[in-house]
C-alpha cells in the first residue's frame, strides 16, 4: 500500500476516492521510566524510553489505517496526517489520518 502526506502520487492517478481512514492509539507512561525520565530531564538529553514509545505507537496507529484502508479495497492513502492529544493525565492518544483511494498508473 501507497501511504504519503501528499495530495497526489507521482505517475499515479486517483480512480477512486473512498473516504477517510485513520487509526489510533492510547498510551500510558510507565512509572519507572518517568523517574529515569525525570533523572534524564536534569542532565539532559534524549529520553529514549519515550522517544521508542511513540515510534511504537506510531506503527500502530499507521497499521491499523492501512488495514481499514485494505477492508474498503485501498491501494494507497494520500494527505496522512498524524495528531496527538492528551485522554488523561499520564495518557496521550497518537492518531494517524488519511483519504483511502484507488490509484493506477498515470
């Protein structure tokens, strides 16, 4: 599956639009990665628990998109989109959007 932030594919065109797709994820922190998160905070540097959380919950999210798109008969998604929110304190939704369309070459 063609997934791309952009409006159009190169030597592609889009036969058919079938709409939005998208999928999410909810994660919570883990207590003790906040502390070692909390130590790394006052020497700096990358907090790399959190930063392999959201790549994590990033293919998630891209994952569960492509298989809605794939159930509505999808060979490519175009405009992926992705946003955060915070559900509850501690707790973030990651969310990943896009038009699930029919291309063919151009």
């Amino acid at each position: 599956m063609i997934v791309t932030t952009t409006d159009l594919i190169p030597d592609k065109k889009i036969a058919r639009s079938l709409g939005l797709v998208r999928g999410n994820t909810i994660r919570a922190r883990h207590i003790g990665k906040d502390i070692s998160a909390m130590f790394k905070s006052i020497v700096g540097g990358e907090i790399s628990d959190y930063t392999k959380l959201m790549a994590e919950s990033r293919e998630q999210a891209l994952d569960r998109m492509t298989d809605e798109a794939a159930r509505l008969g999808a060979n490519a998604i175009v405009g992926l989109r992705f946003t955060t929110s915070m559900v509850m304190d501690g707790a973030a939704e990651l969310l990943a959007y896009g038009t699930a369309v029919v291309v063919e070459d151009d």
